[in-house]
C-alpha cells in the first residue's frame, strides 16, 4: 500500500520539481543544546512562509532531515526501521566515505536570493547550538546535465510511482510521509574524463550523450553505472530513488562536483546501489564513473512527515 491515501500524513517538500538554485546545508548539533534546536526544526514552515512573503511568486522549497545521532533527543520516540548513520564502503580502489552531521537542509528555488534569506533566518535562530558541517550550492547546468555533460536524473519515477518510491507507507506506519535521504559530495577529476572519447564516456554512464538514451546492459563481467545502480529485489522488482542532485562548481579553485541526493521509501535500496558502485557487481569491478568523481562526504537522515516536523514546535 503506497502512502498516497487521505489519512496519510502530509509529507515535506520531498518531491517538489528541480529549481534554478539549490543549496544543501548540513548541521551538526552541539551537545546539549537539543532543546534549543527542537523549537527552530518546529517552526521550519514559519521561516519558509517568511521567506515566500518577498519572493514575488517565485518557488521555495525546504526539506528537512534529522540523523541518527539525534533522533532521540530531538524528535523522540521510536526512529524510523530502517535508519542508521551512513557506514563507509570500502571496494578494492574506491572508499565511499562516512562523514558527520545531525540535520540536513535541502533548499530548491528559482533565484539564489531566496535561499541565502532562509539559511540568515535559520542560521540566526539556531546561533550557536549547531555547527555548520557542509553547506554548497548548486545550480542548473544545461537544461538539467551534470558537469560530467550527462542528463541527470533520466530514471527518477514519475506519476504514481514517485510517491510510492520515495514515501514511507504501512510497512512503518509510524513514519508513513516520511523518507530516507542520504548525500554525497563529489568531486570531479574534470580533466581526466574529457581525456576520454565520448564512446567511453557513454560506456561508463550506460546512457548517450546527447540524449540520454539507455545503451544495453553488459551481460556480463563490467557494467555501467547505469546498470549497477538499477536495483531489483529477489523477487524480481526493480526499486526506484528520486535523485536531485545539483552540480556545484568554484572554477578559481578548479572545483567542479555533483552533489548526490537520493531519497527513498526504503534505505537498502540506496545502500544496495552503493555497494554495488564501490565494491563491485562482480567484485572487484568497480562502478568506473568513480575514476573520475571522488566522495568528500556521506551522511543519512529521516525526512519525517510535515506533522511531526511542525509538532517539535510545541
């Protein structure tokens, strides 16, 4: 049963559309201060209404996460089945490292403006009970291509099928509206991937390059990271992620990156696909798109449901 009934929970902002901008803001929180940080969490919706006031109909949207660490102290009550910190995977050549951080602030807008107005508000009514761990921006690269020039995001679920893949429904119904969401930085090795021919470039993706069509699963032996990262369950059904991921870039530090941000109904599948990129689908035959893009971070948290998220507040 997907959580699309009436009696659902209203979910946050999970599956608003891409923007222009977008900014991932990452916190940790100071010990102790819990009980300063639960009342800002609870009045998210206050500073969002605050920031559309002056945004002159133009889009804002904020998700937000809580970690493991935290949950107890913060929300209370029985975490999410599924969520634990994010664990670093280790293949033969390529480490998808663990890093730290308590909340997540994923920010979509049509202009930047908007975000920094929201990240002053939050960040003053926080002031020193969090400590900012990451905070990057992203922004639109040629009608939705990564920095790599690829199509991002050509297999997120559509329709019916986007809520049934990204919302927590019956199987933990005391989180149903919720979801799991984990983030990685990655940095490019730009200079090494042009060196490569477009014809290995789209064997490494598995899609073209200039219009993203899907090119045929390997059979065997090494496969694309479109393939490792096509998930199935043993009974056979394949199990989608909304990916927003949003190049980020600071050319006068030859800085170029993607930042990954996967949410999903159910943590394994996440955690599936990432093994299978780092260790290998066989070992040690590793996702070769990491030869080029490098992880900096790595962080899991709960997106809970709007009710319980405004409910901190009282």
């Amino acid at each position: 049963m997907t959580p699309t009934t009436d009696t659902a929970p209203e979910p946050q902002d999970v599956t608003a559309p891409l923007t222009a901008a977008a900014a991932f803001l990452v916190l940790q929180v100071a010990d102790g201060a819990e009980d300063r940080v639960r009342p800002v969490l609870g009045d998210t919706s206050g500073l969002v209404r605050t920031v559309r006031i002056g945004a002159d109909g133009a889009a804002f949207h904020c998700t937000v996460g809580i970690g493991h660490r935290v949950w107890d102290t913060v929300v209370g009550g029985p975490a999410p089945r599924e969520l634990t910190p994010f664990r670093k995977i280790a293949g033969a050549t390529h480490t998808a490292v663990a890093t730290g951080g308590d909340l997540l602030f994923h920010l979509r807008a049509d202009t930047r403006d908007l975000i920094v107005r929201f990240e002053m508000l939050l960040l003053e009514a926080f002031g020193d009970a969090v400590t900012v761990v990451d905070e990057t921006a992203g922004f639109r690269y040629r009608h939705g291509r990564d920095l790599l020039d690829f199509a991002d995001g050509t297999a997120n679920p559509d329709g019916a099928a986007l809520p049934a893949a990204t919302l927590v429904g019956d199987e933990d119904p005391a989180h149903a509206g919720g979801s799991y969401v984990v983030v990685q930085r990655y940095l490019h090795d730009m200079a090494a991937w042009r060196g490569r021919s477009v014809a290995t470039q789209e064997e490494i993706v598995g899609r073209t390059k200039f219009d993203g069509v899907e090119l045929p699963d390997a059979e065997e032996g090494q496969k694309s990271h479109k393939t490792l990262c096509t998930i199935t369950d043993d009974e056979g059904v394949e199990h989608d992620i909304l990916r927003d991921n949003m190049p980020f870039a600071s050319p006068g530090r030859g800085e170029y990156g993607t930042y990954f941000i996967g949410y999903s109904r159910r943590l394994w599948v996440v955690e599936t696909m990432l093994r299978r990129m780092f260790v290998g689908d066989p070992p040690p035959l590793h996702d070769r798109i990491l030869d080029y893009s490098t992880p900096t971070t790595g962080c899991t948290f709960f997106v809970p449901a709007r009710p319980v998220l405004d409910g901190l507040g009282g």
